[in-house]
C-alpha cells in the first residue's frame, strides 16, 4: 500500500495558520513526522486559501522539500496553480488531480504535458459523480485511454473511485469494493486511489467506519490511501490488514511498527 | 566501530536486526576471507541462542523466531558442503528423534523445536505427524539417538506417549533415552504419568533441556 499523508492542507486551522504566519518550523515537524509514520508521498493542498494559492502551494513546496525527500502530491482543482507550482517538485510529482469531465481534462492537459508526472484521475465525468459500477468504470477506461495518449504511463495512473457516503445509501460500500475490484482486474498496471473520509460522511464515530472500509477496500485490490499517518488507529489497521493479505513476509513490518510505538486503537 | 568487530559481533547484529542478505553476505565474505567453516557455523548457532532468548523473554515474536531460523537455514545451506565430514561425528550436540505421536496431527509447535535443535548443533531425526509408538522404537535403534522428543497439542496423544515409554523399558532402552515431551497440553502431571524425562512449553527451553542432558552424559 502507498501511503499518501494527508495533514498539509489548509483547510485543516493549524496548517492555515502556519501559512499564514510563513512558520516553516511548523510545516517541517509535520511532514518529518509524516514520513516517520509511514508516509512515502506528502500530498499538500492550499485550495482553502483563494486568492493566494499558487503563492502558498508554492512556498509550501519548497519548505517541505527541505525537510524531507519523499514525493510530493500537489492537490488543487485548479490547472493553473498546478501549471505554476509543478516545475518546483524535485522528483516525480503526484498531480491530484484532473477529471473526465471535458473542459478540466482538456485544462489539466498542458500540466500534464509539462513534465513526467504521476496523475490522479477522479472517475467523474460531465454526468457528475457515477451512481452506478457501470459507470464509474466507463469513466475510468476513458480516462487511462486519454491520459496514456499524453504519454502517462498506466502504472503512473490512480484511479479515485470517488467514494460516496454510506449514511445517504446503504449500498455505498458494497459499490465501491465492486468498482475497486473490477478496476484491479480489468484495467491492470493502473493503481486505485481513494479517500478514506467520505464514507463515513455524516455518522458518528466516523474513525471507525473509515477503518473497516480501508480493510475492505485493501481486500477489494486498493493500492493507495490518503490518510493521516499519525492516527495510530488506521495505520494500525492498515499494518494489520497488510499481514492478514500476504504482504507482510513474517509479519516483520507490523512487529516493526508495533516497537516504534506506531500501533494504536 | 566496525572494523574492531568480530565475526561474531557483526553476525549476531545482523541476525538480531532480521536482514537476511546481511547474513548471508557476511557469511560469504568470512568464507572468502578463509575463516574456518566451523567458526563460521559456531558465530552463526550464537546468534541464533541469542534470538531463542529473546523469544523467551517476550522480547521478540514466533515470526521473528521462525525467520531467524530460515536465515539459519539458508546459511546452512551455504555451509554444509563443506562441513559434512566433521558436523556429524565431532561436532553434533547430540542425535534427537522427533514426532508428533499418534492421535495427533499438529506440527507448528514441533517444526519449531526441531528448527531450533538443528541450528543449535543436533541431528534432528523428523518421523512428522500421527507416528505409531514401534515407529519411534526402531527409528531410535537404527540412528543411535539418545533423545526422543514427543510433541503434542491434543490429549489422545498421551496414550501413544504412554505406550512408546513402555516400548522402551520392554526393550531394555529406557535408561539411555532421554525423553521430552512438550507442546499445548503437556503438564509436568502428564510427564509424571506417561514417565518422561522432561517437559516444557517453549522452544527455547526444550533445546537448552537437550543441551544439560548430553552435558551430563559425557
């Protein structure tokens, strides 16, 4: 599984505010600590900070880069702040993320052209968000065949499934292992990506929720997750499921997490 | 700091942190370098005691013990060619007969003693799983074991215990076989009754019983 953390984002109050006060201290303790949890790309977003966001994602960038060497997942939904700010990652960047919605694939493309780069492709179209497996996959065989004629490579495609809320639809779950599932078989070499918080839109003790569904979507063939590497209790899960499906030779890696303190409720 | 340790320093560190391909590559490079087989072998059966008190304090895990006895292994492999001529005869802790006895079919338990026992310098003679009492008898008469190890996690077991001890006393054995006996349901109130030697739940104690015997025996 690759871990993708998901702290540096200016919607979250301290990270804003570290922003705001240029307190790169403050972004560097929380991105080392990321990687000691366990993240091996820093996914950041300042999209929260109209206005300025180029400037911050920017200035973000460059503090982090200083501090760590892992990956870094620019995450905007505007093409113009990734084109400016793409040239500044040092190694392979992760671009989070274009659609296959007409007019913001075709303005993610000359970002996408910019440079190698991996790409996070939301499996929504101009229909909004699929309701149905069907498609969701249709979307999601439209956008490896556009995104490879620019030249990415599958293995450097994640597809979002863009998991919805199960407290508004009962069968949200069992939609998104099915999709998940048939994406790992039919489109092979391509990585899935999700986002572990929507499911649990709107229930109480969500942590929970999120964590049974990082298990089941492990199993469903998830390659990557973004999530926050410091909760012990879905990194413990995570370690956990990665033993019970085979990916952990003696279980090595979760004693290993168990020792440094990494395991959690 | 490196260049001042040992062979058995850096061996044991290498065995501790778990990296196989260290292992190895020290291995190869203490063979390439002309360090007798033996050391080598000797260095390696240190570390491993060393992982099996760990095991026995809690401090690492069955994995961790499992795989530091696959590590061994591979070594093993790497020396034994070289060393059959004298690993037998001169160099052998001492020749075990192992099974899970009749009635039984689990093995985990006694697959880890036995990995245990080889890499601490035994001969481990494995007869596997529901093995009938004569089976053990004439096992031991045919390799000269001096030790029959029985393990078990399910009571039915105990009668084929039983019966492979009065096997022995009918066969006038008895008094030059220590016998073992260990796995989930042993008691020391089972040894008493089926007329072991010995009884233990860890892997780690098991060997170390072995070791004392055979230090008393010569």
């Amino acid at each position: 599984m690759l871990i993708i953390g998901e702290r540096i984002n200016t919607s979250r109050k301290e990270i804003n505010e570290a922003v705001e006060r240029k307190d790169a201290n403050f972004i560097k303790a929380d991105v080392r600590a990321q990687v000691e949890g366990g993240a091996q790309i820093i996914d950041i977003n300042a999209g929260s900070r109209a206005g300025s966001e180029t400037e911050d994602l920017i200035w973000l960038i460059d503090v982090i880069q200083e501090a760590v060497t892992v990956r870094l997942s620019l995450d905007s939904s505007d093409p113009g702040c990734l084109m400016d700010a793409v040239e500044r990652v040092r190694d392979l960047p992760m671009l989070n993320s274009t659609t296959a919605e007409k007019k913001r694939f075709e303005a993610m493309t000359p970002v996408i052209q910019k440079r190698e780069c991996e790409v996070v492709a939301l499996c929504m179209d101009d229909r909004g968000i699929p309701k149905s497996v069907e498609h969701a996959l249709e979307n999601a065989g439209r956008l490896i065949t556009d995104l490879e004629s620019l030249g990415v490579k599958k293995e450097r495609i994640y597809l979002d499934p863009l998991v919805q809320a199960v407290s508004t639809d009962s069968l949200t779950g069992l939609k998104a292992f099915e999709t998940i599932e048939r994406m790992s078989k039919e489109f092979k070499g391509v990585k899935i990506l999700c986002g572990l918080s929507n499911i649990s839109y709107a229930l109480p003790e969500r942590r929970i929720v999120n964590r049974a569904f990082l298990t089941l979507a492990m199993l469903a063939g998830l390659s990557a997750a973004l999530l926050d590497p410091l909760d012990k209790g879905i990194m413990g899960n995570l370690k956990a499921t990665e033993a019970l499906l085979g990916r952990d030779d003696y279980c090595m890696d979760y004693i290993r997490a168990f020792r440094e303190g990494r395991l959690g409720d | 700091m490196r260049e001042v340790d040992t062979m058995e320093e850096e061996l044991k560190r290498a065995f501790l942190a778990m990296k196989r391909q260290e292992v190895i590559d020290l291995v190869k490079k203490e063979i390439e370098s002309g360090t007798e087989l033996l050391d080598i072998l000797k260095a390696c059966r240190g570390a491993m005691e060393e992982v099996g008190k760990r095991f026995e304090t809690g401090e690492f895990f069955l994995s961790e013990l499992i795989y530091s006895a696959e590590v061994f292994k591979a070594v093993s492999a790497i020396l034994e060619p070289g060393l059959v001529s004298t690993r037998e005869d001169e160099d052998s802790k001492g020749v075990v007969v192992f099974g899970t006895p009749k009635g039984d079919i689990h093995d985990l338990g006694k697959n880890i003693v036995i990995t245990m026992m080889r890499s601490q310098g035994f001969t481990v003679h494995d007869l596997g799983v529901d093995v009938p009492p004569e089976t053990f008898i004439k096992e031991l008469q045919r390799t000269e074991a001096s030790i029959l190890a029985l393990s078990a996690l399910i009571t039915p077991a105990f009668v084929s215990m039983k019966e492979a001890v009065s096997l022995l006393e009918e066969k006038g054995m008895r008094d030059n076989i220590f016998v073992i006996i260990g796995g989930g349901v042993t008691t020391d109130f089972a040894r008493k009754e089926i007329g072991a030697d010995a009884q233990t739940l860890d892997p780690t104690e098991a060997v170390r019983l072995c070791k004392e015997y055979g230090e008393r025996r010569s």
